[in-house]
C-alpha cells in the first residue's frame, strides 16, 4: 500500500442495494406524480434508518400515452435523479412495456408495479427483506378478490384452470406481475426473446427460490 494515499469505498455504494421499480404507464397524467410520492412516504416510514434505506431507480415506460403522461414524466425526471423514463413509440400493451423496463433496469432487485397503487407500496419491504435473506422471487399473491366484479372472478378462475392443465409448470393463481426479482432472475428473462410475451407464464417458467406472500388488493 502506497503511503499517504487512503481507499475508501463509497459506503453507500458497498452497503445500500439499488431496487428498481418498473412502472408501465397509459394515459396516466395524473396518476404518476401521486405514486411516486406514495413511494417516497412508504420508504421514509418503512426505513427510518437512512442507512438501512435500498437506493431506488424508478423507471416509466410510457407505453405510447396520447395525454400529458410524458410531459409530466419528463418534469419529474428534471427534479429527481432516481426518475428515469423510456418512451415506446406507440402503445404496445403492458407486456411490451414491462420487457422494456426490465431490459433497461440497473438494479440488484427489480419490482414491476402498476401506477394506480393496487400494488400496496407497504409490501415493498416485506418482499425486500425475504430478498436480503436470500429469496430470489418474492411473489406477492392477492388472497382476496373482492375488488373484482364477479365476472373477473370466475373468468379468472377459469383461466387457471385451463392454463394450469396444459402448463408443464403450474402458473399461481392469484400473482401477478407484481414481484420481487433478483438481478439473476432479471437477467434470466431478459434472456428471452419471445416477442409476443405472457410474462406470468414466463416468470414461472424460469424457476429460481421463490416465496409468496399474501396481501389484499385495494
Ligand atoms: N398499461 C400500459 N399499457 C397498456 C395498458 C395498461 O402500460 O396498454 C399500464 C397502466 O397504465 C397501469 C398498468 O399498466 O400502470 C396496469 O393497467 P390497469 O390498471 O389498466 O390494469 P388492471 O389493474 O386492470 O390489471
Ligand atoms: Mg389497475
């Protein structure tokens, strides 16, 4: 070791892991600055400790709103570093949205979420601390449905039934897009090159340690 010089590592870099979250968006003008504020309030209360607090990257893919979605983005991406955005150059529908994001994601956990906050921020740390433990897809799987008509009820249920009894390997009932995944498992998907995606199938399909846990949809 030379004299004289010291190394010090960034401790935010060593210690804090980067969690991205990937948010597709539609014409949402005027729900986006609402969820990221959501966000903002959940991580204060839920990681009092800064140092305890992952570093967030918050990508919005505009899946070719035709609203003031971008503009408001664009706004949000000037004030806050940790705001990044991919504009799609037509709507391609919420799959393509979320392969984009993926693709463009630096974290060391990656968490696609709707925009309306029918993904519960609160569950963000539950899903993250499995993942510090070791948990590589946290799936977050809804143990209610009473939000839903009861037409998306049983249609639901029938789609289960059908795709469970053809799928080699069995897709939950009940998760959704909304879950945790280690850079691996990102990686792993990005992978793919299916174009005309069914990600709830995909993401089941590529196994690694996963964990389910439970909540209520607003
Ligand atoms: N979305 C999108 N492209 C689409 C349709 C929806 O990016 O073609 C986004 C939408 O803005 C929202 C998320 O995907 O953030 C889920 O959409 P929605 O709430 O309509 O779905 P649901 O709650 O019915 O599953
Ligand atoms: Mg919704």
């Amino acid at each position: 070791m030379i004299e004289g010089l010291t190394f010090e590592a960034a401790p935010e870099a060593v210690t804090r892991p980067l969690v991205s979250l990937i948010v597709p968006v539609l014409n949402e003008q005027d729900a986006v600055i609402p969820f990221v504020q959501a966000i903002d309030g959940m991580v204060q209360s839920q990681w009092p400790v800064l140092e305890d607090r992952p570093r967030l990257e918050i990508i919005f893919v505009d899946d070719g709103s035709t609203d003031a979605t971008a503009a408001v983005l664009r706004g949000l991406c000037a004030g806050d570093k940790r705001v990044k955005l991919i504009q799609l150059s037509r709507n391609f529908g919420k799959e393509a949205a979320l392969s984009a994001g993926l693709k463009a994601s630096r974290g060391d956990a990656v968490v696609p979420m709707d925009v309306d906050l029918q993904d519960p921020p609160e569950l963000l740390r539950p899903m993250i601390d499995r993942w510090q433990s070791g948990v590589q897809v946290v799936n977050a799987r809804r143990c209610d449905r009473s939000s839903d008509t009861m037409f998306k009820r049983s249609s639901a249920q029938l789609f289960y039934k059908a795709i469970n009894s053809l799928a080699d390997h069995p897709i939950a009932e009940g998760v959704g897009d909304f879950r945790l995944f280690d850079r691996a498992a990102v990686d792993a998907l990005n992978q793919m090159t299916e174009h005309s995606r069914f990600n709830k199938g995909l993401l089941s399909w590529i196994g690694f340690r996963t964990e389910t846990l439970d909540y209520v949809r607003p």
